[in-house]
C-alpha cells in the first residue's frame, strides 16, 4: 500500500528559477533520506511547470517531510514565485508509482489548487496544459541508492 503524493508547480518568472532550482536540489536530498519515503520522480515540464511524484508508507510520514526541513523552508517562497500550484493524493495497493498521465488525470479529477499570491488564469479550475515529458527522472531513497 502507498500513499501517492502529486504536486505541479509553475514558476511564474525566469528571475525565480535559479532560487527554485536550488531548492528543488535541497527538497530532493531532504526527501531521500525521509522516513517512510518509497520513491518519487520529478517531470520539468514546458512552460516552467515543475511536476513532483512521491510514494509514501504512511499520510504522517509524508506530512512530517513536508513540515521539516529544506521543504519546510521553501514553502513561503512559492506563494511568490508561482503562478500555478496544484496537489493531490491517493493510496493504491501496489507500490510502484503510477505513470505522469494517470496523474494528471487525477489532479484534474481530484486534485485542489495551492495558495499562490499572483494566480494565472488557470490557476483555480486546472486547465493548465498536459504534461509533456522534457527532463526529470526517478528519485530513489538513500538508503537504495548506490
């Protein structure tokens, strides 16, 4: 069983993507090494748009990383730096991570825009494009890392 965790983040300017680069480096080290972390991948999407994918053994885990740490210190900033900013989660019984479609679907279907002070248009109702796979890869915890 997994609690599936899905975040799409927009960078609303070219002068906040060398800070958000550097914090995304900063949260991925930090998730690694979470407990109860069992896997991620993240998606750098056209258009700025920023996708994060993580499986977690339990919802207090998942909560208790995103409450600490380098993730914890990043949150205020994306209030400012985003335009678009959207989560959703669900538990599936298998482990391995669902593919990018299914999780826009379910952001869609399912998923609740973030708190963003300079929203765009889609920002409320989710009709931001599709993703549309350009970089990004898995993310493994430490512990399976070699």
């Amino acid at each position: 069983m997994s609690l599936i965790s899905i975040t799409r983040l927009r960078v609303r300017s070219i002068r906040f993507l060398p800070a958000f680069a550097l914090h995304v480096l900063r949260s991925r080290n930090q998730v690694r090494h979470a407990p109860g972390f069992q896997g991620g991948s993240l998606l750098l999407d056209w258009g700025w748009a920023f996708w994060t994918m993580t499986a977690w053994d339990t919802e207090e885990n998942m909560r208790r990383y995103m409450t600490t740490g380098a993730h914890r210190i990043v949150m205020p900033y994306l209030l400012d730096w985003c335009d678009e900013a959207s989560v959703v989660h669900w538990t599936q019984p298998e482990t391995t991570l669902p593919s990018w479609a299914e999780a826009d679907r379910r952001m869609r279907e399912s998923g609740r825009p973030s708190k963003v002070r300079n929203p765009s248009p889609q920002h409320a109702t989710l009709t931001y494009r599709g993703p549309r796979f350009t970089r990004g890869g898995p993310i493994r915890p430490a512990a399976c890392s070699n």
